[in-house]
C-alpha cells in the first residue's frame, strides 16, 4: 500500500500514524486532524518540540530546510516536517 497523505492525516500502509493541523504535528491513530498527542509545530521555517497546540511554543529542534524530502517541494513546511518525523526519522 504505502505513504498515503490526505486532508491533514499520514498513513503508513493504511494505518494512521499522525496528523497535522494549523502547524501544530500529532501522533496517534485518529483519522481526525487536530485529535492525538501533540509532538511539535513549525512557524517562520523554525521547528520546535513541544506538548503545546499553539504553533511558535516549544524548544527549537532546528529549521524546516534541516529536514526536506526530495521532491516534496511543493508541500506545506509542516507536512514535511511531520512526513519526515513519522516515515525517515524521529525528530520529536
């Protein structure tokens, strides 16, 4: 089956791994964004870790180029981020 990304929610051979919504990344297995753990957040190109919903909280982890997918250009800085954290390597 494979990655599959739609509407704010990642899966991974047809589980759901994780969500994103308004920057804010969470883990869990909802197929609701906004719903599960909050792991982090990115805003201005900067990446933080945290347990807080509002992007722009938390400890920095480092910039959004820091963890770019190749030929994933075109989407958003916190999908990327998320995608990498949940399919590459944990970040959070």
């Amino acid at each position: 089956m494979g990655v599959e990304f739609k509407n704010g929610v990642i899966k991974d051979g047809g589980r759901v791994i994780g969500n994103v919504k308004n920057d804010v990344i969470r883990e869990g297995s909802s197929s609701s964004p906004g719903s599960g753990r909050v792991i982090g957040n990115v805003k201005g190109g900067v990446v933080r870790r945290g347990s807080s919903s509002s992007a722009g909280s938390g400890s920095t982890v480092g910039k959004t180029r820091d963890y770019s997918i190749k030929g994933a250009n075109y989407v958003d800085e916190a999908i990327a981020v998320a995608c990498y954290h949940f399919l590459i390597r944990r970040i959070f």
